[in-house]
C-alpha cells in the first residue's frame, strides 16, 4: 500500500492500549493528534523517542494535541514499558499490525544485510477534522518531539 500524505483522512482504529481499555481515533475527533508509530517497546531508539514525547506531554496538553504511540507490541509489553519509563503517553496495540498496515508502515528492512519485515518508524500530525496535516518519514529521534510540537502548535 502506499504511503499515506497531506490532506489524506487518517485511517480509523480502535486498539487495546496499555492501562486497560481502548483508544480510537475518531473519539478524539475535533482535537489534533500526534500518532507515533515505531518498531518495539523497551528498545533504545524508541525508548528516546517515547521519552521524548512524555517530557513534552504537558507543552501538547496545553495545546489540545492528544498524544498516542503505536506499536504491534502487546499491552502488557506496553504496560511494563510504560511503568519502567514513567510514560505520559497512550500506548496502542496493534498485535495484528492492522492500523501499521493501513498506514502502509509494515515495510522490508534491512540490518547487517539481513532483510525482514518491521514498523517503519513515522509520525502523522493529524488535524481536529481527521486529516492528516503533516509525515515525518523514517524519523530520527534526536530533535523529533520539538519539531512535532512547534507543527501541532501551528495548526
């Protein structure tokens, strides 16, 4: 599938997230949403991203942008990573890579020649009417949550 851009309606969902319960999409309708997707929990790119993102939370809060990362871990992998990290972000399951393949982020990678199949680290701004404002693509975390914050905020 390809990738989604600028303009295009965000694809729905509705996911198990870690603390119990679910998260949808279209329940935060009306507010702008910053959706994280990146590969596995507890691991150390995102680890720093995740963090980056919590110590931030409140600079979003304040700007009405809800905050949502995704994974195709479990909820309970999302739970002990939320816990060890202090998180101050939702964490969405998506074990059946249901919402990373809508979003056309279950891609080939490649590390030391082998090839197999993964998240493609990406973050959507999307904005209170559903659409998606803005792609960061094969992000880098160093510098990300600042430069998504500055974007939701310009909405």
């Amino acid at each position: 599938m390809a990738g989604l851009n600028s303009g295009d309606l965000a694809p729905d969902f509705t996911l198990p997230r870690d603390g119990g319960g679910t998260i949808s999409l279209s329940a935060l309708r009306g507010r702008p949403v910053v959706l994280f997707f990146y590969p596995k929990d507890d691991t150390k790119s995102c680890t720093l991203e995740a963090i980056s993102f919590t110590e931030l939370a409140s600079d979003f809060a304040a700007a009405g942008v809800e905050l949502i990362g995704l994974s195709p871990d479990s909820v309970k992998r999302h739970d002990r990573f939320a816990k060890k990290y202090d998180l101050a972000v939702a964490l969405a399951a998506d074990e059946e890579k249901t919402v990373v393949n809508a979003y056309g982020l279950w891609v080939e990678k490649s590390l030391y020649g082998r090839k197999y199949m993964g998240v493609e680290r990406t973050t959507f701004l999307i904005a209170a009417d559903g659409r998606i404002a803005r792609v960061w693509e094969k992000v880098k975390v160093n510098g990300h949550a600042d430069e998504v914050l500055q974007a939701a905020k310009a909405l």
